[in-house]
C-alpha cells in the first residue's frame, strides 16, 4: 500500500479515536477508571493528527483538508467498483489495476481518496 494512502488512514482513524473519546458522555468515570485525563488525550491525539497531516504531500495535505472540513470519511474502500464514499461506480480500469493501492487515487465523482479492497 501506498505510504500516503497508509498515513490518510491512520489519520482518520485517529480523528474517529478523537470524535469519540470527546464525544463519550461517561469521561468522568473514564477518567476515574484509567487514571487519564480527557483533556490531555485530546490535545495528544490532536498534536500527532497535526504532526501526520503536516508529512503529507503538498498536493495530498490541500486535498485532503478540503474533503475532512466536508466529510468526517476522508478514505474509503471500493468494492465491487463501488465507491463507498457516494456510492457511484468507479472506472472499470482503476477498479481492475493490478497495482492497486500502490498509488493514491480519488473518486471522480466525489474526491475522496479511495482504497481498494475486491
């Protein structure tokens, strides 16, 4: 896989990590438990979300700050040749490249980067 395809999907999972941890109505009793503090997690996680978005390629990092200020899914699969961003069928040649994931692609029809899995 490519390691700006890799680094995208690292990126939105950790912003999915932080959606959730700022989103968990029981920090409280979290913070309790695990001895962490909420905030303190947050500012980590935004500070490597920050650092990994910063490595990215000019053309990719631009792209990609345009679609994550849309979509909360900045990368998603195609399956079947589907894009499962918008749902619109992808071309039968970059479904069907034998590189695969060897380079960044995106949706045509929606932008955003696209990983492939069938």
């Amino acid at each position: 896989m490519h390691p700006e395809l890799e680094a995208l999907l690292e990126i939105q999972d950790l912003k999915t990590q932080r959606r959730e941890l700022g989103e968990t109505p029981s920090r409280d009793m979290q913070e309790a438990v695990f001895g962490l503090s909420t905030e303190e997690a947050l500012s980590i996680l935004d500070a490597k979300i920050a650092e990994m978005e910063e490595a990215l390629a000019p053309d990719v990092r631009g792209r990609y700050r345009r679609i994550a200020n849309k979509q909360p899914r900045v990368v998603v699969p195609v399956i079947r040749g589907t894009c499962y961003g918008c749902f619109v069928q992808i071309p039968t040649a970059l479904a069907s490249d034998a590189d695969r994931n060897e380079e960044v692609r995106s949706c045509q029809s929606c932008g955003r980067f696209l990983y492939l899995i069938d």
